[in-house]
C-alpha cells in the first residue's frame, strides 16, 4: 500500500486488488482489464479503481500517482449498513458527517483559487511552452478538485447535509 495526497490537498490510499473468484468465473463476470487485478484508489469521500496496472506503480512518485488517480474510474458509492450497536449513528460517524462539509469547504477554496489563477494569465497566444505547461497543470488540479467536490456533495446528499 501507498499513501499519497493530490495537488488538491487530499490524502489518498492506493493498492493493488486481485480478483479472487475462478479464471473462468472471471472471465464472465470482470472486463478484460480488470482480469489480472487493479489499483484502487481511496480517499475519505471517493474510491476510484485503474486497470491494467502500470508494472512499476509501487515506485512512482506521489505526482505520478495523482496522474494515475486522475486518470482511474471513480467507483460508485455504496450505501454502508448499519451495525448493531450504533454502527453508523455513533461518535464517529458524527465526526465524519461533521468532516464531510469541512472538506468540501477547504476544496471549494482550492478549486476557486487555482480556478483563478488560470484565469488571470495573459491572453494563451502569448504564453510560452513553461507557462503552458503551468496552466495545464493547475487545471489539472482543478479537475481534480472538481472531482473531489462532486464526491463530497454527493456524500453529503446521501448524508441528508
């Protein structure tokens, strides 16, 4: 397992899966990319999963890794069942509900920022190739974001927030 944080400030996890069932199962039940196994990617809010799996994963750099985490398909979420015993009406889950809207307050900033910052760059034709390449990258960022904010207000619908 890794763990790195996007340009956006989120902290992810990153592993390998492995299919479990039988080949021939497999075969009838996964895409063919996912066959072999997948990187899943998670964070507090979203779990995103990639396939096939870059050989030297485990030796990328964090930035690389968020490249990979932009570029994977976001999972959709799963309604959690509730325990006996609290499960999800306890403290903790008070805590989480309470850091859902926090999150999305601190990535709303990001993305309004580095919105921002794109937007007041000279006029495109009269940039150079390095400015270019910062542009691309803070919108990367954006996107990033942006995704990250989808993530958290849709938590938070299914929350009732």
């Amino acid at each position: 397992m890794r763990e790195f944080c996007d340009p956006a400030g989120a902290a992810w996890r990153v592993f390998r899966a492995t299919p479990h069932s039988s080949s021939s199962k497999r075969e009838k039940v996964l895409p063919e990319a996912f066959r072999h196994g997948w990187l899943v990617f998670e964070c507090d809010v979203e779990r995103r999963r990639l396939a096939p799996i870059p050989d030297d994963w485990e030796e990328l750099t964090d930035a690389e890794l968020a490249q990979l985490c932009l570029s994977a398909s976001v999972v959709p979420s799963r309604t959690r069942r509730r325990r006996a015993g609290g499960g999800a009406d306890g403290p903790a889950a008070s805590a989480e509900a309470d850091a859902v809207p926090k999150r999305a307050a601190e990535v709303h900033r990001v993305l309004a920022h580095v919105l921002e910052e794109v937007c007041d760059q000279a006029p495109v034709t009269s940039l150079d190739t390095g400015q270019l390449i910062r542009v691309e990258q803070t919108l990367a960022i954006a996107a990033s974001a942006a995704r990250e904010a989808v993530a958290l207000r849709r938590a938070m619908h299914e929350k009732g927030a």
